[in-house]
C-alpha cells in the first residue's frame, strides 16, 4: 500500500503520544483521520480540533463508513491494544492493511536521513531538543517526537524543504527495528520491558541489532560506559558522549542562581558557555546528545549556542507547574526506576533545603513485579512517598503484584502512605506541602490541574 495514494487512516489507540503525531501527520497531508482511543484526553480533544474522528467505545458500528473501504484505508495500531480488541479484530478479519506505528516510521522515513534516539531513558527530552536546535537553524527538520514541545506546543513537526527527520526509537515491541537511522544517539540500554523481551541478555541484543540498522557511512554516538556491542555496517562511524567523559562532553560547568552554562567539548568544533534552557542537571547530558546530532547535521556552531537557552523543554518531563519561593511543584513521566532516582536527585539538588513529597502511580504489573526493589530504593530518595494503585496499561491483574511490594520496601523511617488515585486529592488537601513532584507514565498526568488548583488555594 502506498502512504500517499489511500484516502483514510484508521488508528487504534489514537491517543497515544507516539500515534497522536502520525495522526496530526495524514491531517496535514489532508487524509480522512478516524480512530479509537480508550480514554478521553486533552490531546484526543486537540486531534478532533484539527480534524480527526476520534470515540472512545471498542464499537465496529462507530468507525466511518469511508474508513470501511479496505482499498482506501490504511490502519494503524499501537502494540498496547490487546489481541482480542474488537475492532482490531474486525479490520484483521476483512483483511485490512494493518501496520504497527513503527512500520509506519519507517516508510515514511526511507526517503529521509533519519536522526533518531534509543535508549531506556532520555530519549523524549534530547529527540525534542535536536528537533528544536535543527529547527532553529538553516537546516530544518521534520520530527516525530515521543512528548509534547513546550516550545511549538505539538509531538509534530514539519518541513518542505528539510530532508532531516528526527525521531524517538522506542525498544518496546522491537519498535526501533523498523527504522534505518542516519545518525542515532544511544541514551541508556538499563533493563526495561522484560514482559517483552524476557531476559536482560535479549534486552540488549536488541540494541546491538538496531546499530546495524544504521545507513553505511551513518553515525552512532552512545552514552559512555553503557553496555553495548554494536554491531554496525561497514564505514559507520562510532562516537561516545557523557557529562565529563566521552568523545562529546562537557567542561568548565558552572551552576548557580537557578542556571545552568558549560563549555561543550566536540570532535566537530568546541562551544564555549552554552546555557541550558531548562536548568536541570540530566539534562546537560541530553544537552550534548542532542548537540552532536545537530553539528552531525550541519547545524552552525553559533545557531546551537542561541537555540539551547532559548529551549523551553517537553510537557511532562521535569515539567514546572508551580515555581514559587515557598512553594513548588512538578510533574514527570519518570516511570523507571532509573529515570526517578534521576529525577528526585535533581530537585533534590536545586531544593537541597525543602522538604520533597513524591506521588508514584506505577506503570505495568509486569514492571512493578521485576523491578519493586529498585523502585523503592529511588522513591526512598524522597522525604515523603505517596503511591497510587498500578497503572494497567495494556495488561492484566497479576496475582500478588501491587503497589504495596514497593511500599514495603521503602527506606525505614520514610513517611509513606498508599492511597487510592481517587482519594489523592483529599490526602494532598491535609499536607504541607514545600516541594511537590508526581511521577508516573500513567494517567496521573490527568489530575495536575486539579492538585494545581489545590496547591494554588
């Protein structure tokens, strides 16, 4: 089937904000965009703005009678729908072209040179900020990204003359095999998705097997010390970066008064005093990442040094709702234990003298069952810990696996509490609250507003 020849997209899972990029994509390439997401969300509410047919009922009757039409349609799914969904079902049956978002990644993106970033974490952060320094520059780009841009308020961007495409790998399903990336950075390779790939050995086998995906001549730039061996095609150039170490690095790092300025260090032109546009100290690392995957592009020296300061960083990603003297608070996707001893470390250290409370809402049964230890020994970074019930997603109850496996193993002396989601905002009502941050890829996301306005009164 070719992408530019069928009339209607239909997407499964619509809502998501991998998918939700696809579907701003075929609106902008005027195709008729229908599809189904499980929950109502202030993203599906800004698709159907922008044109899509979006309902929230697993119903065959609810899909458009255009979308029907298997020459002219084109359906696309999420891996976390389930087998047995009903329309899923219905378009398997009657012999629909049925693609997965990654395969639709990857056509789109054979025509282009494909900047991309893989790794367990940091990949949404530093996707968008090479997406933000290319698209700042003379170069231009296209960009599928893994978050919402706080800078161009949309997970899309588009370019009619840019044959630039910069683009989050995600390992869950094996997603990232589909693409043939020009150049790609390599964040993190700690375990994740075990409920997919079974062992920490098939883990990173999958990775050794996207490097060899990457185009001859092409460029790989993996964070220093990971475990790795790539496995890459003949004249791909192999790079290392990390804060202080690697062929890309940082020198000279200053922090004080709420900034952050370093020199960064580079095989292709050192940067004096670069400023972090959004001050968080991970996030020099994401800094340099997406830096060399500019300069790799042809981005000027001197258009990187005005576009970082000038980045207003990825809703969700260490996302400031409430920054005021006495009272702050945040938001964070951070669902791994990784990402949240990451996470906690960093406001800890920009609050060094506030008492930190840290809503957790656990993403995945199988997540929480392989990694509960982990995840108490982050979260015990905190003064205080609220945890909320596991986030399902796309799986099923497992016997014995809650919320409470992490809270019994969190640090003697920490103030703990479990707490239904639904009876967060009563318990947030009794605190004193200094410093806030919630953490989870789940829904909790849903409820900032309404602790906002709790926090504000």
């Amino acid at each position: 089937m070719n992408i530019n020849t069928i009339k209607s997209v239909y997407f499964i899972g619509a809502g998501g904000i991998g998918m939700s990029a696809l579907v701003r994509y075929f609106l902008s390439k005027g195709k008729e965009v229908a599809g189904y997401d499980r929950t109502q969300s202030e993203l599906t509410e800004e698709l159907i703005k922008e044109g899509a047919n979006i309902h929230y009922e697993e119903n065959i009757s609810l899909i458009p009678d255009s979308c029907k039409i298997k020459k002219d349609t084109l359906v696309i799914f999420t891996p976390a729908i389930p087998q047995t969904h009903k329309e899923f079902t219905y378009f398997k049956e009657n012999g629909f072209e049925i693609l997965k978002r990654a395969q639709v990644l990857g056509m789109i993106t054979t025509t282009e040179k494909g900047l991309c970033v893989a790794g367990t974490h940091g990949k949404t952060t530093t996707s968008t900020l090479t997406a933000h320094l290319l698209h700042q520059s003379h170069i231009g780009c296209n960009a599928f990204l893994g978050g919402i841009s706080k800078n161009y308020k949309t997970n899309l961007l588009l370019s009619e003359t840019s044959n630039y495409v910069v683009i989050e790998a995600d390992e869950f399903d094996r997603s990232f095999h589909w693409l043939t990336p020009f150049a790609t950075v390599i964040t993190a390779t700690d375990s994740d998705h075990l409920d997919i790939y079974g062992t920490r050995e098939a883990y990173l086998e999958s990775f050794n097997k996207y490097t060899s995906l990457i185009c001859r001549g092409g460029y790989l730039i993996a964070k220093k010390g990971i475990d790795l061996s790539p496995a890459v095609q003949e004249g791909v150039k192999i790079y290392s970066y990390g804060i202080t170490d690697g062929d890309f690095k940082a020198e000279n790092i200053r922090i004080g008064n709420g900034k952050i300025v370093f020199d960064f260090i580079s095989p292709f032109g050192n940067i004096n005093d670069i400023k972090l546009g959004v001050p968080v100290y991970v996030n020099i690392e994401n800094g340099i990442a997406a830096m060399a995957l500019a300069q790799i592009a042809g981005v000027s020296n001197e258009e990187i040094k005005n576009a970082m300061p000038t980045f207003s960083g990825v809703d969700r990603r260490f996302d400031f709702k409430i920054k005021e003297d006495n009272l702050v608070f945040l938001s964070d996707y951070a669902h791994h234990p990784a990402e949240i001893r990451q996470s906690i470390s960093s406001i800890k250290a920009l609050y060094p003298d506030k008492k930190v409370t840290a809503v957790f809402q656990p993403h995945l049964y199988t997540r929480t069952r392989d990694f509960y230890k982990e995840f108490a020994e982050s979260l015990s970074l905190a003064d205080e810990i609220i945890l909320l019930d596991i986030y399902p997603a796309r799986e099923l109850p497992i016997e014995g696996v809650t919320s409470k496996l992490i809270y019994d193993n969190i640090q003697e002396g920490k103030v703990k509490t479990l707490c239904k989601k639904e009876e967060l905002l009563d318990l947030l009502k009794k605190k004193e609250i200094e410093v806030l941050i919630t953490l989870g890829a789940g829904d909790i996301d849903n409820m900032v507003p309404q602790i906002y306005n709790i926090l504000k009164k």
